[in-house]
C-alpha cells in the first residue's frame, strides 16, 4: 500500500473539470472516508491518469443502476461529492483498492469527454452556509435525536465498529455528524442520493431522522423474531430432554408411551387390513416414521392421520352379492312403478353376471378372470327429467343386489381434489370422496351412485369430469390413485350409477363410457298409481296421520296432478299431497273433523286456486288466426309451446321475439320464405306481404328456446295468419322443416307426446320417419290420442287448415284452395 501523505485542498480554486468515477450502490459523503474496489478498465485507467496529477481530486458519483457495469453520461446521477484520493492499492488480480475522502457536494454541468474515462464540467455547490440562520434550538434538537437513534443502530448492527461509534458520536459539526452517520447506516440507494441532494442542513437532518426510525424499526422487528425463535428452539429442545428422560423412568418402571401403543395398534392393524403389498410396504414405512418423530410435532399428526384412513378402507372386506332375479324383480317393483324398461335392462345385467359366476366356476376359471369379465359394461348412466326416480332407483338396485349404496352429489363440483384428493403436503389435507365413501361403508363393492353428473363445473382447480374418466373405465379404476394415498387401491369391484338431466352437458369422452338408460315423464294414470302406492302413504306416516283419517280419491289426485303440477316426475305432486295432509292435521288437531275424504272440492278448499291454468287453454289460445300450439322437449319433460304470429300495415319485414336462439330463428325464416313462394296455392295475393310486416313471437319471452323441431308450427302459424283460418282446438305439432317443404325427423318424442296428453291435445302431428317412436308410448295415451304423420309442409297445413278449419270473418283473403294452381312437384 502506498501512502499518500495528507494534502490540504482548497475547493474555492477546484478545477472546472474533473474525471468522473461512476459508483454503484454507494454514495459518498462529503467528510467522510470511504474504502472504494475499482475493477473496470475504464475506472482503472482514470486512477492511473490521476495518480499523476499532484491534487488527486475526483468526482464520486451514484449511477442508476447498481447492476449497470458500464453507465454512461444519462445513467448517472447529476449531483455528487468531489473527493480526493488518500491511498491505493493494487491488488494481484489487477484490481485497484482506494481510501477516498469526500470534500464538498457537487453538480455535473455536461461531460466534456467519454473516452477513455468519464470527464465533465462540474461546480461546487457545497451546503447550506452556517451563518446563523439556522434555528440553533431546532438543530440541537435534531442532532440530540441523530444521536440517540445511532446508538440504538449501533446496539442492533454489531457490524459497526466500536471506534467508528464513539468517534461520530463526538463530532460537533452537526453536518459533519450527519454525513457521517449516514456512511454507516443502511439505507436504499435512493434515500442516500436524497440525502445528498438535499441542500439545506434542516431538511437534511429531518430527512436522516425518518430514515434511521424506518431502520431502527426493522432491525427491533428483526431482533423479537430472532428472540421468539431462540425460544420456542429453547422450548423443543427442553421438551426433547424431558420426553427423553420419561421414556427413560417408563422403561425402568415396565410402561409404555403413548407413541409405542400407537405403533403397536397400527402396526396389528395392518396386518389385519389385508393390503396389496404396495400398499403394506408403505404403511409400515409411515409406521416407522411415526416412531422416529418426536408427538408434539405437526408431522406425528400428520402421519398419524394418514396410516389411520390406510388401515381403515376396505381393502378386502366385501359384501356378497344377491343374484337372485326373482328377488330383484321383487324388490324393483315394490319400490317402483313403471319404468319397465329399465327393471328389464337390471334385471339382464344380473343375470348375465349369475349365469358368468355359474359357468366360470364349472370351467374352473381363476377368480380375477371372472371379476374382470364380471365388471365390463356395468356403468350405468340413468338420464332423465327431476323427480322420475332416477336416485330411488339406485338404492333399490342396491337393496336388489345385497350391496351397501352410496350416494354423492356431483352438483357444483369445480375441484379436481374432490375426486382425486388432496396431496399431503397442503394443511388439511384429505382424501378424496370416492375413497371417504369407501371408507364411511367399510365395503370394497358397494354400489356409488354419481348424482347430477351432468353439472359438473371446471375452473383453475381443475377438470373434474377428466378425473372421472379414470373411475368410471373398468380397465383403469383397478389401480385408482387418490393423491392423499398414493397408493393404488381397487375400484373395479365398484358398480357405479351416474344420473343425469341433460344427456348433451356430459363431455364426449365420459359419455363413452357409460350406458345410458333413458327415464321419460309419466301419465297422469302412472302418476295416480305412484301417488296411491307410494307417495300418500308416505305422506300420511310423515305428517303423523293414521290412514283411516285420510283418503285421496282418484278425482282429487287428477285434480292435483293437472290444476297444481306440471310436471314429467311426481316430486312436486308428492308436495302437494304433503300440503293436503298437513292442512288436514291441522283440522284434526283444532277438533273440526275427525277424518278426511279429500275430493276434488277438498283440495280446492284446502289448496285455494289453481296454480295452473285449465287444459282448456290450449282451445282458447288457437281460436285466432296465426296462433298454433307446438311441441317442445325441455329437461324437465316435454311441454306445449304457442306460436304466435301477427301482421300490420308496414314494409320492414320480418321480426323474431320470445329469446329464439339461432337454429329457431333459421326455421322461422325457413317457414317465412316458405309461406311466400307458395302464396299463390295458399290464396294469398301476391302483394300482401310487400305490404305488411310480420311478427312473430313465442312465449314466454324470459325462457330461451331454441332447436329446429318448431319448423312446421312456425310455417302454420304464418300460414294461418296469412290465409284468416284457425288450425282448430285440441291440435298440436312438431317437425323440422326444409326451405323445399321437406318435414324431417325430430327427438323428445315421448316427452313431447305425453306432454300433448296432459294438456288435452286430441290430435299430434309428427315426422312420418317418428312413426317408430310411439312404441315408447304407453298404451293408454297412445289410445287417446290421433296421429297424423306427414313427410312435406303441404300435408300438413291441408291436415289443419284446409280440413275442417275455419275462416275468420275480417280475413280478407281467398279460402283455401280457391286458387286455380296447381301445387307444382318441385317443392320438396
């Protein structure tokens, strides 16, 4: 090191020039000395140029960017601190280490050089002058504060050194002390270069007292969760020593802890548990965590938790299946009536699955052959309207079969963790429901019934219908892993029944995997019979009723199911009932009556008004040109929708209402144009619909609609309006349309037949190609009812406006056929 003797400077007569050495992440100080490493070559060639000149002075300026090795003029801060070097030293790695003291604060004009090191014009603009125009009391304040707040830094910053401490503290020279301590405190890069900045000694001091509050506050923050640290360490520690020494009096005294008891319960319990080896090799290794890891620590709980859900499933514990058919007709049919078609389709299944155990075992095959071939094509997926039985049906498939049944609403479900569970790295981990339900059972083949698995969401958390698809698919649930186990547990012995709503909302891929079995509405005669056999019974033991104090005759349940519900299942009849028994409860405890014979006259009395209009409606609706009565197939069944259309004098043309959506809006222009090119045969002038406009709107306008199958009755009901006649009562239609006249095949048959039955519709029109679809149909609706089949628009509105239909009086066109053209063959 090469000592430079102390040179006195006087900075009144400071050159105008200086070369700039750029600092990063530091800010020097006038007064103060500071050890400086430069390494750059630029920065080493500017002390080489310096060290030749005989004043050695400098200029010591904060680049922006601590990161930035090369700062150039506009990356470096205008205000800095002339400085003069004292000592250098060069080091073997060609570094250059410097002891510079700052001198006065200056402000960079404009570089006059950049290469071969940063050289600027510069003035020295000092500080405040200390001519007594301070306020001495308020100095001597702020400098008693400074003081205080270093000593506190000093005891919370071991780093500071001793002699440093008490030489500040001794400065008189307010500045000075301000400058000085502000070296040794830490602050951000910004606040220093503030600092700096800041030209008068008040604000300069205020400024350095906030900073070191900020610090001081930080470092006693830091210094109590050291301390609570050291403590709770301490606590473990003293806790340790004493469970040691326990163990210790125990051993000697014959006892056991409480960890080894746990040990040993696991441990039996496992032995017990019947695991796959996978999952008994990791059972035991938990085990032998759990004995290693002290009970007061979260961990203990954790693996604790853990090997009680491993041991508690079911891994080999089974209920024997009932494959007695005769039985599960039985059992089918005292809990339901109706739906044949799927007590047939059960009723295949276990007998296909009685006839398989029979002959495998005369062949004398092994039995995971037999449980493999057993579990091919038995998920169930039942898909119909609310309240036709489809959950009531999977516990009685259950009780059928001898099996404990679960069930689990999917509804809502957004998290791929409800299926699949929680890793055991979150708090609060668990398993997810699948192996909860398992577990609750205590069986390996129960019978899990998926509920509302058409509502299942997605967001960020997850798909949960993907982590459906490894459940429901025979050949992979055998080695299901939840994430809380880990470990592969056995779902194929699992029959599992999903129901659903909306056939459309379940994803393509699930839908694969599943045989669907679809659930249509009612009769009102079904519905009678459910409502005699099950549900007033029920509601008379619910409600406390004896049944010689109530009867339902069969005119009061009809006047239930038509004036109170509309509805393809039987749940809100079954309210409605419960509302009839209750009311009559209540006569019966205020001592009006002693029993009840509920009647049509009863329930209005009970009930009050009718909730539903009158099946006449469908009559008085179409007893107006351009009203026709359609039918739709929704997700609660099938329903009965009027088109309505209407004309005025005007020429902009067509308008939709009733929240049609795209398909409907294409029929009803499909319908439009079809009505037009064939004016003529409909007797209609050629001029009318220049000049009129037409509306057309389906109630109700706050249900969203769509679909093609309202085709022919949009076309009539342009047709009735255009012509002045009436399609007559008790007529209903569905069918999709072509702009040639073709009718094409519609689905919801069934629905929308039984739906024509319960408004009191006499005559449905349907697509010839939907003949084959009222097999479906009950006998009894198919007797009351007349079908009209029809393959072109044609055949249809000579069906319901030209036979037996009725012209308005104000109409002002010709009837029907009054035309001499002739229906060209081209239409279709």
């Amino acid at each position: 090191m090469a000592d430079v003797d102390e040179i006195p400077h006087d900075l009144t007569e400071a050159p105008d020039e200086l070369p700039i050495l750029p600092l990063r992440g530091l800010v020097v100080y006038p007064y103060t000395a500071v050890p400086l490493l430069v390494g750059q070559p630029r920065s080493i060639r500017l002390i080489d140029e310096l060290m030749k000149t005989e004043d050695r002075m400098i200029g010591l300026v904060a680049s922006f960017d601590p990161e930035n090795e090369m700062p150039g003029p506009d990356e470096i801060h205008a205000v800095g601190t002339v400085g003069v070097i004292h000592r250098i030293f060069r080091a073997p790695d060609g570094t250059i280490r410097l002891l510079v003291q700052g001198l006065e604060r200056m402000r960079v004009l404009d570089y006059v050089a950049t290469d071969p090191f940063l050289r600027a014009r510069v003035e020295i603009i000092g500080d405040a002058p200390k001519d007594g125009s301070y306020d001495e009391v308020e100095i001597e304040a702020l400098t008693r504060n400074i003081s205080e707040q270093f000593e506190r830094l000093s005891d919370l910053s071991p780093d500071i050194p001793t002699e440093m401490i008490a030489s500040t503290l001794e400065l008189n020279d307010p500045l000075h002390k301000v400058y000085s301590i502000a070296t040794y405190a830490r602050m951000d890069l910004a606040d220093s270069q503030r600092l700096l900045e800041t030209d008068a000694l008040v604000d300069k001091m205020h400024l350095l007292v906030k900073l070191l509050e900020n610090e001081l506050e930080v470092l006693e923050l830091g210094q109590k969760i050291r301390a609570d640290a050291q403590s709770e360490i301490d606590k473990v520690q003293r806790e340790y020593y004493l469970r040691e020494q326990m163990k210790i009096i125990q051993r000697e005294l014959g006892e056991s802890d409480g960890t080894q008891a746990d040990a040993e319960e696991f441990r039996r319990r496992i032995s017990r548990a019947g695991m796959p080896e996978e999952a008994r090799k990791e059972a035991l290794r938990e085990l032998e965590r759990l004995t290693r890891v002290p009970p007061a620590s979260a961990e203990y709980g954790v693996i604790r938790t853990y090997l009680d859900v491993l041991t508690s499933l079911p891994w080999a514990s089974m209920t024997e299946d009932n494959l007695d058919v005769a039985h599960a007709r039985a059992v089918l049919d005292e809990d339901h009536y109706g739906l044949d078609d799927i007590k047939e389709r059960i009723l295949e299944f276990l007998a296909v699955r009685k006839l398989r155990q029979e002959r495998s075992g005369e062949r004398g095959d092994e039995p995971q052959d037999v449980i493999r071939r057993e579990r091919e094509g038995v998920i169930l997926c039942f898909v119909g309207p609310p309240g036709v039985g489809k959950t009531s049906l999977g516990a009685s498939i259950a009780r059928a079969m001898g099996r404990k049944f679960v069930r689990m609403s999917l509804g809502g479900v957004r998290d791929e963790a409800e299926i699949r569970g929680h890793r055991r790295t979150y708090i609060g981990a668990m398993p997810g429901r699948l192996i909860q339900a398992l577990r609750r059972v205590g069986s390996r083949n129960p019978l899990i019934m998926l509920d509302e698995v058409d509502k299942l969401g997605a967001d960020f958390r997850g798909d949960p219908a993907s982590a459906l698809l490894e459940v429901l698919d025979p050949e992979q649930n055998r080695e299901f892993r939840d994430h809380y186990l880990d470990v592969a547990f056995d779902l194929s012995q699992v029959m599992f029944i999903t129901t659903a709503n909306i056939l459309e909302a379940i994803p393509g891929p699930l839908r694969d995997r599943m045989e669907i079995l679809r659930l249509t509405g009612y009769t009102d005669r079904e519905k009678m019979h459910i409502a005699h056999r099950y549900l007033v019974p029920r509601q008379i033991s619910e409600n406390g009723l004896h049944p010689e104090e109530i009867d339902f005759t069969d005119a009061a349940l009809l006047t239930l199911i038509h004036d109170y519900t509309r509805e393809a299942g039987v749940r809100n009849l079954e309210r409605e009932i419960g509302s009839v028994c209750r009311k009559a409860v209540t006569r019966i405890a205020e001592g009006k009556i002693d029993s009840l014979a509920v009647g049509p006259d009863e329930v209005r009395d009970l009930l009050g008004k009718p909730k539903f209009y009158p099946i006449t409606e469908v009559g008085e609706r179409v007893s107006i040109p351009g009203v026709v009565t359609g039918l739709v197939w929704t997700p609660v069944g099938g329903d009965v929708v009027f088109v309505e259309a209407t004309q005025m004098p005007g020429k902009k043309g067509f308008m939709l209402t009733g929240q049609l959506g795209e398909v409907m809006k294409e029929s009803a222009q499909a319908a439009l144009s079809y009505v037009r090119s064939h004016s003529e045969d409909l007797g209609v002038a050629a001029d009318w619909f220049d000049e009129h406009d037409i509306h057309l709107h389906v109630p109700a306008g706050a249900v969203p609609k769509d679909g093609p199958s309202a085709g022919i009755t949009m076309v009539t009901a342009l047709a009735s309006l255009a012509t002045g006649y009436v399609t007559g009562t008790g007529v209903a239609m569905t069918g999709e349309i072509t702009l040639r006249g073709r009718v094409l095949p519609v689905g919801g048959v069934k629905e929308k037949v039984l739906a024509a039955h319960r408004f009191g519709v006499r005559t449905v029109l349907l697509p010839h190609r939907n003949e084959k679809d009222l097999d479906d149909i009950p006998a009894e609706v198919r007797d009351a009812l007349d079908f009209i089949f029809v393959d072109r628009v044609d055949q249809v509105l000579e069906a319901v406006l030209m036979d037996g239909a009725v012209q308005d009086p104000t109409s002002p066109h010709l009837a029907i056929g009054e035309t001499a053209s002739a229906q060209s063959d081209d239409r279709g």
